[in-house]
C-alpha cells in the first residue's frame, strides 16, 4: 500500500512527493542507444544495456522479477516472450491503455526492437492497436477476453457474497474500479422484502460510494487527485461529498480504519460499508448495502470484520 497521506490546503490538491514502491533498491536510468540515452547501468547493479536486448544476460533471475513487481517464480518453466507479452499488456492497462513505444521501454526495461515485434504481432492478432498519434492502444479482441473474466469474477465471489448475506441479513456487492468510475461485478441480494438491489455492470462515481472509496484509498495520492479532477465530484444527493478538502478528511480516515462508509450519499435513505480487496491483479471492494433504518451503527461494528475475512478469502480464492 502506498504510503503517505492525501493532504489538501487552500482548496487546492498538492503536488504529491510519493514514489513507486515495491522496488527493493533504488531505480536507475534505463538505458538504450536507440532512445539516445547515453549508455547508463539498467535497473539492476551490473546489468549493462545494449542496444540489442537479448544479448543482456540477467545474472539473477529472480532479482528481475522482484524488481519487476512480478512473483519470483513467474518465469520458471514458463516462455519468455509470453511473459514480456504480458508484462507489455499490463503496462498500457496502467497507463490507462494508451501509450508509446518510448513509455514502454521506459517502464518494461526492454530494448525498442523486442518491443516494436512483440506489438506488432499483437497488433496483427488484434489485441493492440496502433492510432493516428503513433501510439499503441489497447485493441478491441481484449474485450471479450475481459467479459469472460468478469463473468468468472462473479462465480467466485458468489461463496463470499453469500455468507455476508447470511451473516448480516443485507445485500452484499463486489465492485470494481474502472477508469475512472466503480462498476458492480457481483452481487448477492438480502432476503427481507425491502433490500438494495444493484444492477450488476452499472457504474458510479468512486467519491460518493463506499466501494469507492476503500478502492481509492489504496490508490497514490496524486491518482486520487488527479481523478476526482477528471470526474469533477458531481453531487448525487445532498450528502454527497464535493469538496476536496472535506474528502482528502476523509481518505485519510478511510486508510486509517480500512474501510469506508457511504451515508446517503449515493442514494437517499441507504447506508453502505465496504472494505477493499488486497492483494489481487483488478482493484476490487466488497461491501454490504441496505436501509439506513436497518444499517445501524451496530450492524456496521459487526460487518466490518466480516467484510474483511470475506475480502481477504476472495483475495486468497483469487491468488490461487
């Protein structure tokens, strides 16, 4: 989890300090005659850069994948260039699914001509596309590859959902973020004849939803700041929070006690907590919704554990 805090003064989001974590030594330039770049140590201490790639030979394997933000195991027994094939996916989805070929190298360590024939070939399969600008986007043949996983997503969770509802007697969710808003993936409706019923696929704004905000609190700062710029924090009921300095309040109690609550502040008359997904590849929370007349301070004090073993068992069921 990034550290730090979200912080606001005069009205005005601050140019955040925050750096990427998960590397365990400092980062270095990354190097490559074709960027003219000149020649520098790469990410690794005694790791020259070339400007032929596959000629770098990595004296520790497992070092690179660490450094990478990857499992140590990942590439063992496994193909190389399917790896780098991911890895490249997984870097343009962070990027928000459009990026150049010079972003790439910069963020994978590979040199430009590994790069520009592993998207190429994507790019002729069509799971990458090339725009006008020149950079490479996501391409359209992911979609379907993401509906089925989404679908699947919902099959697993359904366990978890469901003894939430048993234990709590309310409607319990599992959402997404997505761009720039929450999408509902998953979802296991209460029995009492007036209960929350969320259309699984439809979408909200995070800063007004408790699945929201457990997702962006485990987001950098300068994310946070910079999406809640982009969504402009429309209000959706009168409770709804469209200050940034009242919601930098409450990010910072939201990391404190990991979780969050929605009080009416995306529906009139409804109360949600939720608590976010830890540990998985997709940014996802659980949450139990319901009436306000039912969702007391009592009945949150008791999902509040029970949210977190379902989330940390989803995580688990995920990871597996």
């Amino acid at each position: 989890m990034m550290g730090g805090s979200f912080r606001v003064t005069e009205g005005k989001f601050p140019t955040s300090r925050l750096h990427r974590v998960g590397l365990s030594g400092a980062r270095l330039d990354f190097c490559d005659a074709e960027l003219g770049i000149p020649p520098r140590y790469g990410k690794h201490p005694g790791v020259l850069w070339g400007q032929k790639e596959d000629r770098v030979t990595e004296p520790n394997a497992n070092l690179a994948a660490n450094e990478a933000g990857r499992p140590t195991d990942r590439l063992r027994g496994g193909v190389q260039s399917v790896d780098r094939v991911f890895e490249l996916l997984e870097t343009m989805a962070d990027a928000g699914g459009v990026v150049g070929l010079s972003k790439l190298a910069q963020e994978s360590g590979l040199a430009l001509p590994t790069i520009h024939r592993l998207i190429r070939t994507l790019v002729d399969l069509g799971y990458v596309r090339q725009e006008p600008s020149r950079q490479y986007s996501l391409g359209p043949r992911l979609i379907r590859l993401g509906e089925s996983a989404s679908h699947l997503l919902g099959t697993w969770s359904r366990p978890y959902l469901t003894r939430l509802v048993d234990a709590i007697g309310e409607s319990a969710n599992l959402a997404m973020l997505d761009g720039d808003q929450v999408v509902y993936v998953a979802q296991v409706q209460s029995g009492q004849s007036m209960r929350m019923f969320t259309e699984v696929g439809r979408r909200v704004y995070p800063h007004c939803t408790a699945v929201g905000k457990a997702l962006l609190a485990h987001l950098p700062p300068s994310d946070v700041q910079a999406l809640l710029r982009r969504t402009g924090m429309p209000a959706q009921t009168e409770h709804t929070i469209t200050e940034p300095i009242r919601f930098a309040e409450e990010f910072d109690r939201v990391r404190s006690q990991g979780y969050a609550i929605d009080d009416g502040e995306q529906e009139i008359g409804v109360r949600c907590v939720a608590a976010p997904v830890l540990g998985t590849p997709n940014r996802l929370a659980v949450s139990i919704s319901g009436p306000a007349i039912r969702m007391t301070a009592d009945v949150i004090d008791r999902a509040v554990p029970l949210l977190r073993l379902a989330a940390a068992d989803l995580a688990d069921e995920l990871n597996a």
